[in-house]
C-alpha cells in the first residue's frame, strides 16, 4: 500500500495538484487497504483516512501508513486539512455524484480538478501478490465449476445451477459472487446477460453459465458453455467458431497490441463465419478488485495491452431463435506474451 501512495503521490507535480481527494470504495481499498464509508485525502507528504467512529475500534487493531480522522463529517474534516496544510489545488475523482461534488466545490479553501480514471489506471497494472490472487481465484473458479456438472440434468432450473454454484464457490473459499450468476439454456443461451431464472433444463439444450468470484478482494471473470446431450450440428459448429475465436485472441495477446486489434482478430472470424452481427459485445475486459476495469477490448479501444495487465477474452454469438455460445478465460498480461490463469480445456462438454 506505501508504494502506491507514493506512486500516486510521484504524480501530483506533473498533474499540477497538491493533493488528491479519494472518494471511490474500490481505489480506497486498493491505496489504503481501508474498504468502510468516509473519503481518503493524500497530500504530498501525508494520508488520512476519514471515517467514522464504527471503524475506529478496527483501525486501531491494524497496522498502517496513514493517520486516522473520525468524525461524522468527511468532506467537512478533508477540507479543515485542505485549509490547514495550505493546499492551493485540490484533484478530486471526476466519477463523484454532483451533489457530492457540489459540497466539495463550497467546502474547500483550494481550487478543485477533477481527474479520469487516475487510480484506475494504476490498478491495470497487477503486482506480483495481484498476479497470484487473482491467479488462485481463477483457477478455484474452475474447479468449482467442475464441481457444478454432475448437477447439470434435465428438469433442474437455471436458479438452482447458481444456487448451488455459489454454495461450492463459498466452501472453496470464495467471499461473494462478483456479479449474479448467469444460467441461460436453451434459446435464452441468446441473451449474453440472461440472468438465472426457473426454466428447467431441457435434453438437447445448450447451458451458458457465466460467473465470477472474489477471493481476498480479487474476482475471477468465466463463462462457460455446455451441451446437456446432443445439441445439434448447427449449435455444435457455432461453438467451433467461438471456440476457434476466442483462442486466436488469446494467443494474440501481448504487450503494446490494442483492444481493437485483439477485437478485430476475433471478430473476424466469427463474421467470415456469417455470424458478425451475432457478435454484439466486447471481446473481453480488465480484472481485479473490480469485475470490470482497463484495459478494454473492444471495437474501438485504443488501449494498449501492458505487462501485468490481466484481462478477460470473452466472443460469442447469440442466436434468437436457436441460443447462444459464450467462452471466457482470464489472461495475464507477460512481458513477452500472454499466460492463461483460468486453464482448462474448453472443449464443448456434453453431459
């Protein structure tokens, strides 16, 4: 955590700020290890975490690199430090609610300069001890899954599948699900965020089941797609495309190649394949404290993969009348190339 605020801190004389104003949960846990209510001010010498009084017992058990204000008054107490310490220009997270933004703009004695996406860009780049994190939670993910497919059979529902995928995730030591569960079988397989419901499962119906899980605070991100018995021919060969895509990119990835370029290798495939319009989201995206953060993969991002970064490969295609196919896996970012930290085969699996 000490060197994140000092590699926040090295930033302010360039960003022409003095100090910097947290109000965002997930970039206060990852500065500070602090995740509960109140803001994070860091000045060029100092931090302060703000609180109030139900955290104070906690904080004080703890071992940290930051002073401790409480008091019911965030705002009120970050700009009597504002005042105090001389802060003549104040950067703020430009994702803050207007009124939010509106009490910092009347308290504060300094002049206030949103900033985008500063810690989010920070959090791209993984540690080594992210790297292992999110390494263990992706491949405990996995297991769970693997866990979950003798229970996929004809006449369970889609809610009972999530149901029961959580309760495995948690005895493997996972905190809480990232995201609800998606379970869509059938031609509901077509809706990429079809969440779990009490359809039954049918013989002969593909079963995409997407689904992400915190261990320590860092989430996995995996989708996979099933047959329960014989899908068809045509379903069957949709997923060989997907399946064929998502690889492509995966092997693609690398330091300095883009989102829209890791989107177009797989993109292209899928449309010389006559599915290009049932391709209608984005390739894959960054993990970590967050289920979605930088760098993204997309039709028109411009964002370069870097060394450590951690992303999602995630094509599909979905098609109304018949269902859908989605593949996931979560990829480290090397200095040379890529490394899969969700692993498996994805081989079309048929109960």
């Amino acid at each position: 955590m000490k060197n994140r605020l000092k590699t926040l801190q090295s930033q302010f004389e360039a960003l022409r700020i003095d100090a910097f104003l947290v109000t965002s949960t997930v970039n206060k846990q990852y500065l500070t290890g602090f995740d509960g209510d109140g803001v994070v001010l860091v000045t060029g010498s100092k931090t302060y975490v703000i609180t109030d009084s139900r955290y104070e017992t906690s904080l004080a058990a703890s071992v940290h690199d930051f002073d401790v204000i409480i008091t019911r008054y965030y705002l009120e107490a970050a700009a009597q430090q504002v005042s105090k310490q001389q802060i003549t220009v104040l950067g703020f997270e430009d994702s803050i609610p207007f009124h939010d933004y509106d009490r910092i703009d009347e308290l504060m004695s300094a002049d206030i300069v949103p900033m985008a996406n500063l810690i989010e860009q920070m959090r791209e780049i993984k540690s080594a001890e992210e790297i292992s994190t999110l390494e263990r939670a992706g491949k405990l993910t996995i297991k769970g899954f693997n866990a979950l497919l003798p229970l996929i059979k004809p006449g369970v529902t889609e809610r009972y599948l999530a149901n029961q995928l959580d309760a495995i995730m948690r005895s493997l030591g996972a905190e809480k699900a990232s995201f609800d569960t998606i379970v869509a079988s059938g031609k509901r397989a077509a809706l990429p965020h079809g969440a779990a419901t009490s359809k039954q499962i049918s013989a002969g119906e593909m079963i995409t089941i997407d689904f992400g899980y915190e261990f320590n605070g860092y989430t996995s991100d995996v989708t996979r797609t099933v047959a329960l018995g014989d899908p068809g021919e045509k379903l069957k060969q949709v997923y060989g495309i997907v399946q064929r895509a998502q690889q492509r990119i995966i092997n693609a990835v690398k330091p300095g190649i883009t989102g829209q370029h890791l989107d177009q290798i797989g993109r292209k495939i899928i449309s010389a394949a006559g599915y290009g319009d049932d391709f209608n989201h984005g390739t894959g995206h960054g993990i970590g404290l967050d289920i979605h953060e930088g760098p993204a993969l997309s039709t028109r991002s411009q964002d370069h993969m870097k060394q450590n970064n951690v992303i999602t490969v995630e094509p599909g295609i979905y098609l109304p009348e018949l269902g859908g196919i989605r593949i996931e896996d979560d990829v480290l970012v090397t200095d040379t190339g890529h490394r899969l930290l969700t692993g498996g085969s994805t081989d079309l699996i048929v109960l």
